[in-house]
C-alpha cells in the first residue's frame, strides 16, 4: 500500500485535469464573462493548494 501512495494524489488530480479540460473545450471560457474566469483561477488555486499539502504531508511522512 505505501508504494502505491502517489497515486493517490496523482488520480484526483488526473481526473480534476480532465474535468477541467472537458468544461473548456465546450466554451466554458468563451462567453467572456468575468465570474467564469473567477470560478476556473479558484478552482486551480484550490487544487494546486491541496496539492502542495498532500505532497508535503506524504513528505513528512516518510521521513519521520
């Protein structure tokens, strides 16, 4: 189980990646509408801060 840890954190964010993707290429950003462009910077934010943390976590832990 401890080798397969960086999946964990590696499929969340594949599928995160390809969610967002997905709402692109069907003009989720294409309107030009300033709420939109709030909703995909935060939710980037959002991901990559969760990110660092569960990186840094899993980093603590291994050596400890």
């Amino acid at each position: 189980m401890k080798r397969f840890k960086f999946l964990f954190i590696l499929l969340p964010l594949a599928l995160f990646i390809s969610f967002l993707d997905k709402k692109v290429l069907t003009g989720f950003l294409s309107s030009n509408e300033i709420p939109d462009h709030y909703i995909f910077l935060g939710s980037l934010v959002i991901v990559i801060c969760i990110l660092i943390f569960a990186v840094l976590r899993f980093d603590k832990n291994v050596n400890s």
